[in-house]
C-alpha cells in the first residue's frame, strides 16, 4: 500500500482548539483593565459617576444626554469628565428644565426634617446593651437621631455620673 503525502492525507484532529486571543475592536488599544493598569500607572484615577441626565449649554444650542456613562478622571490635580451616551440637541430659546421649580423643590427638601426611622429591634438591642427598660431606650435614640451607637455610649455615660 502506497502512502499519500501528508499534503494529500484526510486526517480529523481530535485535539481541542487552543482558545484563540480575543479580537480587538476597530480603535481599541488596551482591554479595560490593562488601560485602568496603565492609566494608574501614569498617575491617574478613575471612578465611574452615578448620573441619570447630563446638561450641556452652549450659547446657541443645549445637549441633554439621558443615562449617560460619566467617569471622572483624577491626573495632577485636574479633573476631567468623560459622559458616554446618545446627545439630543435643542435650541437654547426652547430649552427650560423648569429651575424655578427645581429651585423651590430643593428649597422645600432641605427645610424638611429627616426623622430617622426607629426599629422595635433597634430598640431592644439598646435595651438590652444598656440594661434600660424599652420606654428609656427608645428616647434616647431619639435623641440621638437613630444612631445605636451613640446612644448606647450616651445611657452607659449617663450611669456612671
């Protein structure tokens, strides 16, 4: 029997493939985390910004971009913010985000008291901590806006006076 050459022989692998490099996009240099390596690296910071809508106003023309990606980056004392997202354009004269209502809402919100909300189990933990009956703990975590902390250290002072 006559051997083909190996050019000319139909032989199946049945190795595995090698995982193969994963392909760049067109314009990427570095995969995320060895650009966040070589930016530190260089000195600078980056830290992603929780923003639901970015407003930018020009003299003649406002962008609104809706959840937009903002990232802040730190490099020798200067900040710089990079917002990824879908810009809508509109005129300056059509645009009003109603600041006056913004205004009076903020203005409303901040004259309001923020009461902390007391837990029965918040309640007896101080209680039990403190070695005070229920009614006791309870206003002195009033006192202390919540805080459990606090008013365990403020009852247990307290006793030793």
């Amino acid at each position: 029997m006559v051997k083909l050459p190996k050019g000319m022989q139909n032989k199946v692998k049945s190795k595995p493939k090698r995982p193969q490099p994963v392909k760049k996009r067109e314009g990427q240099q570095f995969g995320s985390r060895e650009m966040r390596r070589k930016m530190s690296q260089q000195g600078i910071n980056m830290d992603q910004i929780d923003a639901t809508r970015v407003i930018i106003e020009g003299s003649e023309k406002t962008l609104i971009i809706e959840q937009p990606e903002v990232i802040l980056m730190k490099q020798a004392g200067q900040e710089i913010y990079q917002v990824i997202g879908q810009a809508e354009e509109v005129s300056s004269e059509n645009f009003s985000i109603g600041s006056e209502k913004i205004i009076q809402e903020i203005i409303s919100l901040e004259n309001t008291e923020i009461k902390p909300i007391i837990t029965e189990n918040d309640i007896l933990l101080v209680a039990s901590q403190t070695n005070v009956e229920n009614e006791e703990a309870e206003k002195v975590l009033k006192e202390c806006n919540g805080d459990i902390a606090k008013a365990i250290l403020l009852i247990k002072n307290r006793s030793k006076l």
